[in-house]
RNA sequence: GCUGGAAUCGUCUAGUGGCAAUGACAAGAGACUGUAAAUCUCUCGGCUUCGGCCUUCGUAGGUUCGAGUCCUACUUCCAGCA
C-alpha cells in the first residue's frame, strides 16, 4: 500500500504535530491512521505471544516486523510464496520492516572488520554459516517480504561512537540510502530514509539534507536509545535533525520507546514510534502505569509494576483500574502474578496487551491535546506537575 | 529379627580429613528502548567497624592440630533375606 502523510494540525505553543497516515492500496481502497502512533514489533513476523486479533484490540496503526530475521528464517521466498508478510502472519494492517540495520549494532561481532563499504558480514546465530547483508540485498528482501513500508540498509551505531566514527558512519549510510534507493523496485511499497550522526548538530544536518536529496517516501531518525545513550542525547539527535526534514512527511523515531520518550519527542516533532519494550517487559512480568519515576541517572523513566513481586499476590484490583485494556477490564494483579510465577504465556500476553495498549492509549491522549493546543499542559500533566 | 545402604541450607543434590559447605529448583529483588531477550544480573545460616567472628551437614560421644567426611552407640528411613 502506498501511503501518504497528511499534516493536519500543529500545536500552538509547542510545534507538536497531528495527522494521518492513508495508506492506498492498488484497488485504491484506503486505511487511515492517525498519528503521532506508537508502533507494536513483531520481529518473526509476530508481535510476540499475541494473535493479530488481539494486537488488533489495541488500537494499532502500522506494527513492525524484521528483514534480517525473516531472511535467516523462514526466509523471503518462503515469505512470498504465502503471498507475502500479510497473507503469511495473517495481518492486514500496514507493516514496516525494518532493514537489518539495528542487527549491524547488536549482531555484528566485530563492527570495525565486519561493517565494509560494501555491506555487513555477520555470522548465523543459527546455524553459524557466515551471511552478507548488503543495501541491495536489504531491499531486494523486503520487496519480496511485501511490507507497506521498507526501511534503509542504515549502520545504527552504539551510543559511545565517537564523531570521527558517526561522520564516517553518516557519509556510508547515505551512500547505502542510495544504492538501497536505486534497486528499489516494488511500487506498492514505501522507502523511508534514515538519519544518523548521534547528538551532533552538524552531522544529523549533513545526514538529514542528504537522505532528503535522495527523496524518500519518510524520513526516521535512528541510533538513539541504544546501550545507555542518554536521553539528553537522544533529544538532541532529534532537535538537530527535524529542522531539515520536509514538513509533508512522516517523521519516525527507531526504537523509541518508553512513555517518557513519546512524550518528549512528540513535543519535539516526531509523528511515529516503535519499541520493543511494552512486549518484553511483558514477558519479564511487568506492567506499565501512570506516572513517572527516575533511572539511577536520575532522567525521569517510565512507571511500572513487577507483577512478579510478591506484593501482588493477593492484589484483586486490575494493573490500572482506568485502563481500558482486556488485561484491566478482566484479570487482577494477583491472577497475572500467578500466571507469571507458573510461568503461563497467558500472563506475557496479558501483560504485552495492556502494555501496548497504555502506549497507544497514551498516543491517543496526545493526539486529543494537539487538536486542542493543549499539549504544553498535557505535558505537565504528565510529569505530575 | 538378620544383612547391607542412607540421613547435608524450604526441596532435590555435590562433597571420602582443611568447608559456611557444590549445583539445580523454589524464594527475594533488579535490569531491559529499530527483539540472539518468556532473557540476563544480584541475594539467598546469623552477626559484622567488611578484617573477620559465631552457629551449622539425624542425635550423643570419640579419634585428630583439624571431622559433613574416620570410629562407637542410638534414632529414623530404604533395599534384600526371614
């Protein structure tokens, strides 16, 4: 489905912006989501111990699924002889792929022999068998994966990259942008270029006009939120990129993230989301709430429940009795700690729905306060001021 | 009744003369940001001025510089024979 970004209202005081995503498929029937919008993962091609009905029951736009993952396993001819992603995994929403490139920093074993000019070498987790991922080959995979939108072969680099490291880094991706631009080859799918340079000023400049000039259909800002990058860094990363992306397009933080972060970089422009962190703190027994608390670097965080705490054990009120979720609307605390303590998957899909649907509830709220210019007190709202 | 064997931290378990004592589970807590993650880390006899000190391996004695480990008796359990 091709899709288009509609900007429909800014903010007053603070800039931040509400609009639609339409996505228009070749029968030109089109679905339309609203945003800023957090995006569900779904790496295999699945939103972990969730059916797509009941990620559905979220309020979800677009979710997430992976091209490397899916290359290793089942692999993309598999993936198109179901008759692509959505057939295979049974979803007809949009999916964004992400290219490979978040798997050059947390794969790639040795990132200064294995991250080449010419593409990435890693080493199969599964089998072990050395594999070669290029911009080229990125694309080509996600032509045939049959995604809505498929992103840029990018390096996301760890947060202790250095300048001279980024800069380089910076001028390569977008060398990739381009080879990954020019093989793009199906027209029903979106390309979305992707910013880098860390918190430097210049360099997510130099990134942003560049992958600007190659012209995609939406524009990410990556390599933030990684390792314990912190969120000064990460609010830089976006302050100095966004002034040099196009208004008329969507503009997607990768991998962020936690309620404080959606907060913080919707008020700073950004449209849309993903995050693997509602899913797997689902599966590690925790529960999203209201509020906010502070990491050890005193940064505010996101407020959460261990349900696996012994605390919780004879807790029969829900995680959050305001909740609209399924989780909050027909189980207690004490029946998800059980679920968790017996280690019942029942209890991971309970915890991943109501933590998903907190970040997309919350998205929602910000999206009401925009139209109403209200999001400066919907902030301070927030953070309980 | 006889002959073997066994009793160790909530549970199972390692341990054959230097041991507050192995591993697993359970338990208590923490971490997690484009998913190598239903994973990983820490704690798990008591006290501590963090150097140690104290009390622990069924019970009671004994041998030894030193005993969970060797010896004796007892208690309980298991197996085989009656």
């Amino acid at each position: 489905m091709k899709v288009k970004y509609e900007l429909i209202h800014k903010d007053k005081k603070t800039g931040a912006r509400y609009g639609k995503l339409i996505f228009t498929d070749k029968n030109g029937k089109t679905q339309e989501y609203e945003t800023p919008m957090f995006m569900p993962v779904g790496t295999q091609a699945t939103v972990k111990t969730l059916s797509p009905e009941q990620v559905k029951a979220t309020n979800p736009g677009i979710i997430l699924s992976n091209t490397y993952h899916l290359w290793l396993r089942p692999t993309p001819e598999i993936v198109e002889k179901a008759g692509g992603l959505h057939d295979f995994m049974n979803w007809h929403g949009p999916i964004l792929t992400d290219s490979g490139g978040y798997q050059v920093f947390s794969l790639a074993r040795n990132k200064k022999k294995d991250i080449t000019e010419e593409g990435v070498h890693f080493k199969s987790e599964i089998d072990g068998r050395p594999l070669f991922l290029t911009p080229e080959k990125s694309i080509e995979i996600q032509n045939m994966l049959d995604s809505d939108i498929a992103m840029s072969f990018d390096e996301c680099p760890p947060a202790t990259a250095d300048y001279n490291y980024l800069k380089n880094s910076v001028e390569r991706t977008i060398r990739w942008a381009k080879r990954g631009k020019a093989v793009h080859k199906n027209e029903q799918q979106n390309l979305f270029g992707i910013v880098q340079g860390g918190p430097y000023e210049d360099l997510r400049r130099f990134s942003a006009e560049e992958t600007v000039k190659i012209g995609f259909d939406g524009y990410a800002i990556g390599g933030v939120a990684n390792d314990d990058e912190c969120k000064d860094d990460m609010y830089k990363a976006i302050d100095f990129s966004n002034p040099y992306l196009p208004e008329d397009k969507v503009r997607y933080l990768m991998g962020v993230g936690e309620p404080v972060d959606l907060v913080e970089g919707v008020k700073r422009g950004v449209d849309i989301f993903d995050c693997v962190s509602p899913t797997r703190l689902a599966r590690h027994g925790n529960a999203l709430i209201s509020g906010i608390r502070k990491n050890d670097k005193g940064e505010p965080k996101e407020n959460r429940l261990n349900l696996k705490n012994a605390r919780f054990k004879d807790d029969f009120t829900p995680i959050e009795e305001n909740c609209d979720c399924y989780a909050c609307k027909n189980y207690t605390k004490a029946y998800i700690h059980h679920l968790m303590r017996c280690d019942e998957t029942f209890g991971a899909s309970l915890l991943s729905i109501h933590n998903i649907r907190f970040l997309i509830h919350l998205t929602e709220k910000m999206r009401e306060a925009i139209k109403t210019d209200t999001y400066e007190d919907f902030i301070k709202e927030f953070y309980g001021e």
